[in-house]
C-alpha cells in the first residue's frame, strides 16, 4: 500500500499582500516533520489533578521549576504513544507550567487541560489521535504555541468556556472535521498559524466574543475557511484565506449572527464572503474594508443611500441601503438585507459558491439585463422580499433554482430566461405574484414549482423539455392561474385551429391545478410578438458523452455516443467530434458536421494507448459552442503498436494525484511529463464556452 507524506513551510507572518509558500514531499510514508530532533525518553500517560498532585509528579519525575511565574514547572523530551488514552491529562490547576519539546501519538485525545490557569504547550508535536490534539475546557491565561498538530481525526486545537488565551505560531494539518474550534471563549488571540487540509473548518468560532484572527493561512478545507457564528465584537485582521470549498458551496469567511466584527485587511482567493443573520443587527459590523477577493474589491456597504457602486468588484454585499445602483459589474455575488430601491442592471454574476443573487427583506428593486450562471446554489433568491421587478435576465446552469422565492409575495418576474437549473422557477410559502412571459428551458425538474404558494398567476410563457418530459410544472398551493402558456410535449390536437390545444394541460401536484388554455406553438412566433427579443444571453447544453466515457478498453471499429445539445432559440445544430491520445494536451478530429448523436470510429486508424480521450462539440447555426469531454481516460488496445513504457515506469519518490469528484486518486511512479498531462487535461476537462 502506498501512502503521502508532506512537509508543509509557511512564512511566521503573512500580510494582505503576500501569499504563503507551500512546499509538497512525496514519500512512501505519511508523517508530519518538526523541528524536534534532540532524543526523547519513551513516556508513559501523563494524569495531573490538582496543585498539590502536580507537586507531588514533578518530584517523582525530576522536573524542573517550582510552578511559580519565574520557575514554572517543564515537562520535556518525552514521547507517549498509545491507543487508548488522554495522553496528557492536567485537571484543576492553576500552577505555572510548560509542557514543551515532546510528542504525543495516538490515543483518543493528545493534550487535555481542564480548569487549568497559566499553562503553555511549545513546540510540540501531537498526531494520530481521535478526538483531538490539544483541547482546552474552562481553561485562562495559556499559551499555544510553534506546535504542529496533525492527523488527528476531529479536531486539531479546541478552545471551550475558556479564556485569555493565546494560540500563536502553530501548524495544524489533516484534521478530520475543525482545524481550530474555539466555543463560548472570550478574548482569545490567535495569530501567525498555518491550518491546512481539514475537512470541514478552518478556524470555527461559536458564542464567542471579543477573539482577534491576526495573520493566519487557512487554506484548502472541506468547508468554510473562518466561520463567526453567534460571536460578537471580533476581529480578522491580514488573514491569507484560498481554496476552503473542496466540497463545494462554501466560502473563505462566514459571519452567522454575529455582529459588531472588524475585518480589515484580508486576502481571500478562490474563496467569497458570507453573511446571514436572524435581524438586522447581525448585519451590522463594526468595520469592513481593505479585504480582496481573487485581486478584486469585497465591497460592503452599510446606510449608504443614491450611490454607484465603483467598478472592479469582485462581491458585494449592501445593508441598509437605499436607491444604490450596481451597473456593468462582473461578479461572483451580490447580496442585499434590509435594503430599498436597489437597481442592478447589466451585470454578469457567475461561479458563486452560495446564490449568485441574494435578496432578503429586500422591496422594490429592478434587476434587468443581467446574467446569473453557474451558482453553486440558486440564481437569485428572494426571501421576504417584495415589490421587486426581474425581467430581460438570463439565469442559467445553476446548481439548484433559476430565480427562488421564499416567503415573499407581489413580485413580478417577466421576459426571463431561465434555463438549464435543476428547476426554473421555485416559490415556497409565497403569496401573490406574476410569472409571464419567460422562456423556461431545459431544466432537470419542474419549469415552474408553486410549493404552498397562492394566489400566483403563470401565463404565456414558453415550458421547454423540463423535467424530462414529465409534467413541466407543478402546483401544491391554492388559488393559483396558470393558463394560456405554451408547453412543448402538449400541442396537439387543436381541431378547430385556434391555436389552442383541445384539452388542458395537467400540473403535477396536490392542487390538481391545469392550464386551460394551452398554445400549440410558442409565443415567440405568433404575431411577431417576441417577449424574449431583449434577452442578453444564449447558450446551448452540453453534449453529454455517453460512450466511451472513460475507464473502458475499445478495440476495432465503435460506436461513439452522446446526448443531443438543445438550443432554447431552436437553432439547427451540428457536431464535431475529437480525440486525443496524450490525456487532452492535442487533439485531433475525428468528423465534423453531424447532425446525428452516433459515429463509428475505427481504432484501427490509430495507436494503442492508455491515455485517450474523446471531446463533442455543439455548434448551433449561429454559432453558440458548447462541449463535452470523456469523464476519464479510456484505452485503445489493437495490437497495432505498444504503449509508451516510460509513462508507466515506477519510481517511489514521485507521485501524480488528482482530485475526481469527492475522492482523491493516486497514482504512484507517474513521470513529471506525465503530471504535465494530467494538470493540462484538468484545465480542460468539461469545459464550456468557445472553442
């Protein structure tokens, strides 16, 4: 079995200007290095309960000090290793200590300090335990510092109903759940740490107040880099924050009713801004400015009112603000809580981790001309908001909605397209509402979802292949009209040609609801009449390759396979199909201009290899692209030549990995050229857009 090591470096202090270094080490084992390298004496646990019992241990044991300020008691140069126990477990004390230059390895926790005063834990290293590497509970005045906690499968560094103290200096890596946790504490300061590779938080602070993050790098976790939750009056200072949303839908800082917080200076790549609350005062912050996103500006406004948002925004977030306008920006989200009168036009807003668009206790607002696509979670939300105005937008390939409404009534949404979400449009528990004239087109569930919502009324609008050719809209509320749209699978029969099918078209849902009317073509050809002619953007779906699609062996003449590409314009399209035998470095065409799903490909015409891959391209008549390519790399085996042997020589000191999904693949003795590939073909793989 093969198995990573790695040595990470970081800088002691990291500014808002500089990024830290990271230095990778391949080997056949995993350990964490320290800077420990003077002998140790073999240990066994170490269990402290009281003044008088710590006295008693350090005659025993002939440590140094007398536990007072200036002579604190040291415990050092020992390893403990064991499977079974809290390895160092100091209870009741308020004596002066240091524990400092030793390791700890395994047991359910590494070092314990409860309702302990005036502790300090230096330069150690602490691994393979289950609960936790270093835990404080009702615990002040300690001192955490130039350790390196790793491989610890909950949590590296918790501090809980503890106070004054100060973590300051320390690597935390590959933890299972939080790098630091740090709950009901007050006035901690934590500064100049590198927490990296933990699978949920980074530095997590719940009904804490009054901690100061100076400093850090927190990078690469499975969820949210910093989060505040219920803590007040803290303070993000010059923190480095990239890479926290491996599992996706996550961000670099997350502020949860939490208010009264300064956060200055920070650099977050990869990574946005979060925040939400229960009111209005969790909105409100002390001060927040001077923070960049990807290089761009994080743009928080409190209380401004008839204002231009300046350009070069990466997010931005408003409170309580008035007749602001956000014109012409490229973003990755804009949020806004307890505003009025807000007109965002012409934006394009994509690739958010959360919703691209946020609107909560949010009235009267225009939103036109703008583009929200690829969303980790909705378009636009709305969430008790009313009075607002969506039309001429497109919102597309989002993961969850187009455009969601919670609990917010009297909105209008018109001359939309909606396409390509897993559903189109979604009230929950709304009341009151307009849906008319949009193009809903192509998306995984309902077009239109009324849930417990009443009084809405959908009508002439266009319901293209949603939901997979089930019933395209559904209905569980009350008092809801639908009538007069046009839904692509329902056209016929219409005897007596008045441009109405003959029977109604059935809603899904508990209401039973059905549009009476429904049209036999769509609007935008009758009359010349065109709701959608101001719609700023188009895209066809993607290709889906189906075979080969990665992992099999093929040999003489195949079938290759894939999914229609659908055009919401209804534009005649053609497609081009590709291969690649070096991992997607080149590509080389196979046929051009197909107006079929199928083509056989003869192997033969080609070498043996494992590193092949196959790309579609849609091309619709006026040219919109879009492509697909094979979700792995598949072999072509004819006998016809042999495969490069150097791309699979072993070699134990040089790996190749890569991040597939939620999995990590290895693959062990890959040449550098190799890796090359592979880092080439990530780039590419499924990307959209122009060729």
């Amino acid at each position: 079995m093969i198995s990573i090591s790695f040595v990470v470096e970081f800088p002691s202090k990291i500014d808002q200007y500089s990024s830290p270094r990271a230095k990778y080490q391949f080997s056949e084992s995993f350990q964490i290095s320290s800077k420990i390298s003077q002998p140790y004496d073999d240990h066994d646990p170490i269990i402290i309960d009281g003044n008088d019992n710590f006295q008693i241990q350090a005659n025993n044991e002939m440590w140094q000090g007398n536990g007072t300020i200036n002579f604190p008691y040291i415990i050092e140069r020992i390893d403990i290793t064991s499977n079974s126990e809290v390895l160092i477990d100091i209870s009741n004390t308020a004596v002066y200590f240091e524990i400092r230059n030793i390791i700890v390895k395994g047991g359910f926790g590494g070092i314990s300090l409860n309702n302990v005063t005036n502790g300090s834990i230096i330069n150690s290293s602490i691994s393979i335990s289950y609960f936790y590497g270093i835990n404080l509970a009702k615990s002040w005045n300690t001192v955490i510092s130039n350790n390196t906690i790793s491989n610890i499968q909950q949590t590296g560094i918790s501090l809980v109903n503890s106070g004054n103290c100060t973590l300051s200096n320390n690597k935390v890596i590959n933890v299972g759940i939080d790098g630091f946790l740090i709950w009901a504490s007050i006035n901690c300061y934590i500064s100049n740490n590198s927490i990296i590779h933990n699978g949920n938080y980074g530095a997590r602070f719940t009904n804490s107040r009054d901690c100061t993050l100076l400093n850090n790098s927190i990078t690469y976790h499975g969820n949210d880099g910093v989060k505040l939750e219920n803590s007040n009056n803290c303070t993000l200072w010059s923190n480095y924050i990239s890479h926290n949303d491996f599992k996706g839908s996550f961000t670099g800082v997350f502020i949860q009713n939490t208010g009264n917080c300064t956060i200055v200076g920070n650099k977050l790549e990869n990574n946005t801004f979060t925040i939400s609350g229960e009111n209005i005062d969790h909105y409100f912050q002390t001060d927040i400015q001077n923070n960049s996103i990807n290089g761009k500006k994080l743009v928080f406004w409190q209380n401004i009112q008839s204002e231009i948002v300046p350009e070069n925004a990466e997010q931005i977030i408003l409170v309580n603000c008035d007749s602001v306008m956000v014109n012409n920006q490229k973003l990755k989200s804009l949020s806004t809580f307890y505003c009025l009168n807000i007109s965002l036009h012409n934006n394009e807003i994509s690739n958010s981790k959360t919703h691209g668009i946020i609107l909560d206790h949010t009235d009267e607002c225009t939103l036109d001309g703008n583009i929200i696509t690829k969303s980790s979670k909705s378009g636009i939300l709305l969430s008790h908001s009313t009075f607002n105005e969506f039309f001429n937008n497109s919102v597309m390939n989002n993961l969850q909605n187009g455009i969601e409404a919670q609990a917010s009534g009297l909105n209008s949404i018109y001359n939309n397209t909606v396409f390509n979400n897993s559903q189109g449009i979604l009230y929950q528990e709304t009341n009151s509402g307009l849906i008319e004239t949009n193009l809903l087109f192509n998306n995984s569930n309902f077009g239109v979802n009324l849930l417990k919502s009443n009084f809405i009324n959908v009508r002439r609008n266009n319901f293209y292949g949603n939901n997979y050719g089930n019933s395209q809209a559904h209905d569980s509320g009350i008092n809801n009209v639908v009538e007069k749209n046009f839904w692509n699978e329902w056209t016929t029969p219409d005897n007596n040609l008045d441009e109405i099918v003959d029977s109604p078209y059935i809603l899904a849902g508990s209401s039973l609801n059905q549009d009476e009317s429904p049209r036999t073509i769509p609007y935008e050809i009758l009359g010349g009449f065109s709701p959608w002619h101001y719609v700023p953007f188009h895209e066809i779906t993607v290709p889906k390759i189906m075979h080969p699609n990665g992992m099999e062996t093929l040999s003489g003449t195949i079938t290759v396979k894939w999914d229609s590409s659908l055009d919401p314009y209804f534009h005649i399209i053609h497609y081009s199909v590709y291969y690649s035998s070096d991992c997607g470095v080149t590509w080389d065409q196979i046929e051009s201009n197909l107006y079929t799903t199928e083509l056989l490909w003869n192997t033969n015409t080609v070498q043996d290899g494992f590193s092949y891959l196959l790309k579609v391209v849609a091309t619709c008549s006026i040219g919109i692209t879009a492509w697909d390519v094979s979700d792995w790399l598949f072999t072509i085996q004819n006998g016809n030549s042999t495969p490069d042997e150097s791309s699979t020589t072993q070699n134990s000191t040089d790996f190749g990995f890569l991040f597939l999904g939620t999995g990590v693949i290895l693959f062990s003795g890959y040449k550098r050229r190799q890796k090359k590939k592979m880092n080439l073909f990530l780039k590419s793989e499924k990307k959209r857009g122009e060729t």
